[in-house]
C-alpha cells in the first residue's frame, strides 16, 4: 500500500460543531491530494431495541435536506466524551430512554472524501423509560416499529437518513441478527 504523509494542515473555519482544514497530503511518485476538509468530532448512534425486538427511531427536522427525517437517535462526540458515554447520552436526552446492556455494533466514515466524522453504532438493550431532555431547537418524536417494518420504511424510501440505514441493514445482515440470545 502506498505511504501518504501530511504535508499542511491550515485552518479555515472554526465552529461549534466542527472545524475546516485546507490539508494537503503527498504520497508516491509526488502525488498530491489537496482538500477542504470537514473536522469532526465523530458521532454516536443507536439502535434501541426493547424486549419485543422492535427498534426506536425518532422523527426529526432537519435543517440540510429541509424536511423532517426518521432516523436512530445520535450525536456529536462531545469533548472527553468517549463514543458510549455519548451514546448513553443522546438516547436519554433525544428520547428519555436509558439502557442496561450496550453492545458494539460497527463504526463506519460518513463521507471520508471531505470529511473525518465517524460514527460508531451501538446496541442498547433492557430499556427503560424516563424523561427526555433534548436541546432547545430539537423537536423529537420517537417511535417503537418492528424490524421487519423499519427495514421496509428503508426500501420505500420513508428512512433517508445514512446512518440509521447503515446500523439496521448491518444489523439485520450481521451473523449475530437482531436475536434477544446473542445480546444485539
């Protein structure tokens, strides 16, 4: 595999959520990648499923796309924060929910040509309910649905969102299955 080294990072913007580098790497034979690039955090989702095996998704606008979407909770990695801690988190403050047993269920790059956010996914299993306490703009209605019924609202379009359907096809393909036994 070719070795690729950082020759500059500079910044160009600094927000609240994230952060812009003009980066440049180079590599073999002088090539030269030269990006804008998104630094991220990183971010955590969830795929809740109680003890009838359905999952909980949560209704939500979104500003980007201008439209309310169905997706998992989630949220940014906060600083000292590690990817469960924010897991924990975001699924008692989107929903009110907290679990017992948390699992590791994949990380994956949301868009590594310009962007460093990972989003690690886990598992929360013997749920139980409490009061939510979701930021002040965030308008959250959440939802239990079968898997069979989630998996649906992907294939007819009415699931958008890319985190939500890479943890429920990875899950619902995964050797493990959505099975109380294995502790998915």
């Amino acid at each position: 595999m070719s070795k690729f080294y950082l020759a500059s990072s500079v910044p160009i913007l600094k927000t609240s959520l994230f952060d812009v580098t003009h980066d440049r790497a180079v590599g073999p034979k002088d090539i030269v990648i030269d990006r804008k690039i998104v630094r991220h955090p990183g971010a955590s989702a969830i795929l809740a499923v109680d003890d009838i095996d359905r999952v909980l998704l949560i209704r939500q606008y979104r500003l980007p796309p201008r439209k309310q979407l169905w997706e998992l909770p989630a949220g940014r990695i906060d600083p000292g924060e590690t990817p469960l801690q924010t897991a924990k988190r975001e699924l008692q403050e989107e929903t009110g929910y907290q679990a017992s047993n948390w699992t590791n269920l994949c990380r994956f790059w949301t868009a590594p040509g310009f962007c460093s956010e990972r989003i690690s996914v886990f598992v929360a299993r013997k749920i139980k309910s409490g009061d939510a306490s979701p930021e002040p703009y965030e308008s959250i209605e959440p939802r239990w649905v079968g898997i069979s019924e989630a998996l649906a609202m992907i294939a007819d379009g009415h699931i958008e969102d890319a985190k939500t359907m890479v943890a429920l096809l990875y899950a619902a393909h995964s050797t493990r299955q959505f099975s109380k036994e294995t502790n998915l």
